[in-house]
C-alpha cells in the first residue's frame, strides 16, 4: 500500500479532532467509533462526509484502518482510579465489560491497525506499568502482553510520550500521555521535531500562545453565541481577578489575558473570560483547543462544549500522523 492511500479511524474518536489532524497529514478518515452520546450524528456527517459512523464497539470487526486514533474518558484514569481495587477488577473477553481503555485496546487488536496513537492523562502510565520522564518523556519498546490490559497487541513496537500542547502553537497548557504504536518500525519521535512540523505548517490553526491572542477576530464565526447569566453571577463574574474563581474551585475560573489557558476540559468545568463577567462561548473553547474555526459544532450548549473539551488538541495527532506517513513508503499488508 503506497503512503499516499493511508487511512485513519477513530475508536472513541470523540468529535474527530484526532481524525482531524490526521487528515491534514494525509490519511483519509474512513471511520469513528464513538458510543458517548455528546458526540452526534450532525458534528461527524457535516464535517467528515461520507464517514462510517457508528456507536458499537463490536462493529470494530467490521473496519479496517492503518491508523487507529482514540481517547476514552480521562476520569477513569485519574489517581483514584489506579487504587490496587481498580487494578484488580477481573478482566473478561468482552470489551463492553472493561473500561474504555481495554475496549481501544481491544479493538486495536481486532482491526490491526499499522499504527495507532492512544491519549489520555500521563497517571496512565502507573496503570499499566508504562514509564515515562517527566516533561518530554522517552522512548519504551513493549510487547504489549499486560493482564491490566485483558488483551496481547504481538508484534508493535510502542513509544510513550507526554506533550503539552502549549509547545505546538495552542494557547492551552494540556499535558497528556501519547501511546504511539507501530507494527512497520520503530517510533523513534523527536518532540521538538514534531512540534516545529505543527509549527511551521498549520497556520490554519494558529491562533496565537495566549488567551488573549486566541480571541482575536471571533466576530461572524460559528458557534459563538454569547452564554446567559444571572444577574448575581454577572456581578460575581465581573469582580474577580485572573486565576480567581467564582466557585473557590477550578470551575469558573478567570483565565489570564497574557498567558496560556489552564488545561479545557468539559462542560462541567468552564472558564470566565479574562475581560468580560461571563463564560465562554463554545467557539472561544475551540479555540484554546486549536479547532480550526471552519469545524463546526452541534447539539446542545452541553454537547458542543463537550466535543470541544473531550478530544485530542488536533495538532499533536496532526504532528505524529505526519511522521508516521512521511517514514513509510510502502506497507505490504
């Protein structure tokens, strides 16, 4: 199979961002799989046409891809999630009765991808016993054959790597674990390569390193409706000082005009404006997570909000993909 002819899918691809970058780096999107329900039909049809859109993990047995892209809920990998209780849960064959991660895993296995790049937040590593340096991260080559995973990948050569997507032109600070397997060679990944490739060649998506530059020139552009507060809220909103909150917690949190966001997550957790006494809107989100402004959103407030802040930055799959493509020449299936 020659380079040019690459394909991508996305098993917990979420709003597509992943499938995204991949696009940008020359693989053509041919599938998601996605059963969390913030992810509609309308946000995957509109912005990626013609792709198999389904919310069956079983339907894995029925795609094939050369790039597998996915990130299941971060939550369940959080500290209290790698208590030895969580480690211990029994293991079945059957995906849907695992978490999401054994379920990617899983699926990985069944459509055999040539690569895949996995994400999700760096305490994964404890998880599953994969080591990493802090900031950059290095190489490790696995045969990934873990009973915590309930599940063999033979014969992949895997390289875990922690990014923060502040170092590729997004006005976010966004650490997160990249697992990045290869069955054709062995992922040998520069960061600072990869980031000067997004550097050099996405303007489409810079919109500057702070949040202040990010909210430039959003007049006219979708997804960008004004949220709605209550007179109490707009008055607590307007007398706070950056990095305050209206809460005392991470929600509501005032951003600061001159420096990277802190890390988006969903619509459960927004940010206050650093200048007006408000929210966010959904296309100012995007922007702090480097969504092109042409990538629309649909559904509810919520549902945008949560496929905006519940994905890869597109970026950094952008940067991986683009090694991967440019390395390989041909793939004998």
């Amino acid at each position: 199979m020659k380079k040019n002819e690459l394909t991508v899918g996305g098993v917990f691809g979420a709003a597509g961002a992943a499938l995204l970058g991949a696009k940008l780096a020359g693989f053509q999107p041919v599938f998601n799989i996605e059963p969390r329900p913030f992810v509609t039909k309308g946000v995957m049809t509109v912005n990626f046409p013609g792709i198999a859109f389904t919310r069956d993990i079983n339907e894995a047995k029925n795609l094939k891809a050369d790039l597998v892209v996915g990130s299941p809920d971060c939550k369940i990998f959080s500290n209290l999630s790698t208590k030895t209780r969580e480690k211990n849960r029994k293991i079945t064959s059957d995906p849907t009765n695992n978490d999401l991660f054994r379920a990617i895993m899983w699926t990985a296995n069944v459509i055999k991808p040539y690569f895949f790049i996995f994400e999700n937040l760096p305490t994964l590593s404890n998880f599953l016993g994969f080591e990493y340096k802090k900031e950059w991260g290095e190489s490790r080559i696995y045969d990934v054959n873990n009973p915590l995973i309930g599940t063999r990948l033979p014969g992949l050569a895997i390289q875990t790597i922690v990014l923060n997507s502040k170092d590729f032109g997004v006005a976010q600070s966004r650490k997160r674990l990249f697992i990045i397997g290869s069955s054709v060679e062995l992922p040998k990944f520069d960061p600072q390569e990869l980031s000067n490739e997004v550097l050099t060649s996405l303007e489409i998506m810079r919109y500057g390193e702070t949040v202040g530059e990010a909210f430039q020139d959003l007049n006219h552009k979708p997804n960008n409706e004004l949220p709605k507060h209550s007179l109490k809220r707009t008055k607590g909103f307007r007398g706070l000082k950056p990095g305050e909150s209206y809460y005392g917690t991470q929600n509501n949190r005032r951003l600061h005009y001159d420096k990277p966001a802190w890390t988006v997550a969903s619509s459960c957790s927004r940010f206050v404006h650093p200048t007006e006494p408000r929210t966010l809107t959904v296309r100012e989100t995007a922007r702090l997570m480097g969504w092109p402004d042409g990538f629309s959103f649909h559904g509810t407030t919520g549902q945008q909000l949560d496929q905006v802040g519940k994905s890869m930055v597109p970026q950094i799959p952008y940067a991986i993909a683009k090694y991967l493509k440019r390395n390989v020449e041909f793939i004998n299936p």
